[in-house]
C-alpha cells in the first residue's frame, strides 16, 4: 500500500518540473519524503510521458527525450495555449520550435543516411561483381597456362629435349 497520497505525488512531480525545477535532493529535505521514492516518481511520470527534467537542470541541458515530450506536448497547442504552456513549464515558444527543428532535422538525417547507405551498398556490388569478373578471368588465364607448362613436359618427355639432336 501507498503511503503517499496522490495529491502529494502530484504536488512533487509538478515541483521536479518546470519552472520549479527543484532537485530531487532538495525536494526530499523540503516535503519529508525519500529520495528514492522521488525517483521512482520521476521515473514513472517520464513512462507516462510527461516531460520531467533531470535535477535542476535548465532547460538547454534537459535530455534528449525531455525534448522530444515537450514538443510532442506542444505539438497540437494553438498560440494561447502554447503561450500558457510556455509559462506554466518556464520555456519559450522560440525553444521549442528549435527543439521541434531539430527533431525533423534528425529524421531527415536517418533518411540521408539511408540513402546513402543503399547508394554505398550499390556501388560495393557493382565493385564485388566486377572483382569476381576479374578473378575468374585471372584463374581461367592461370589455368591455360598450367595446362600448356602439363604439355610442355610431355611433349619433352615423349620427343625429348631439342637440343639432343
């Protein structure tokens, strides 16, 4: 059984969060309750997907997918309500658009990447093709030229070195 009520859950998620952004140490010596349990919170909340920076941090150095909640948050946010959201969690609209930027950014790489990465891929075949041409080429011309050296001798052996005569 929980010995916290949600209220107080609450209460302390909303103090980890902007624009409190109090440290989770902090926090356990101000409401009472373990660090430890101010984790799991934490921990939960993000699960939930709720933007919950890491202790304190401002909000240029808050993780990756901090980000990415913030934006998916604000995604569907006309101007009112993404000027209140912005207040609310202490950020500015510029941030997150250049969060947002960032994001389609990303994915624009991955599909660069991708793109070159076949690009890559077809020209190694083309060379592995045109090596193993090569190759085969290479062991047919070796193969005739062991053949005539098998000939070589035994025509020597049969009529003998020229030089007998």
């Amino acid at each position: 059984m929980n010995r916290y009520s949600a209220e107080r859950k609450e209460s302390a998620i909303q103090k980890m969060m902007p624009p409190h952004n109090i440290p989770i140490p902090r926090l356990a010596e101000e409401t009472g309750i373990s660090d430890v349990t101010l984790y799991n919170w934490r921990k939960q909340a993000r699960a939930e997907g709720i933007a919950v920076p890491a202790d304190g941090k401002n909000s240029e150095k808050w993780s990756s997918e901090d980000k990415f909640a913030i934006v998916l948050e604000a995604a569907s946010l006309n101007e009112a309500e993404l000027a209140e959201y912005c207040r609310r969690k202490g950020l500015y609209a510029e941030q997150i658009e250049a969060w947002r930027q960032v994001c389609l950014q990303a994915n624009a790489d991955s599909a660069a990447q991708a793109k070159a990465q076949r690009e890559q891929t077809k020209k190694d075949r083309r060379q592995i093709k045109k090596l193993e041409k090569e190759l085969h080429r290479k062991e047919k011309a070796l193969a005739e030229a062991a053949a005539l050296l098998v000939l070589q001798k035994k025509a020597q052996a049969i009529w003998g070195d020229g030089e007998d005569e």
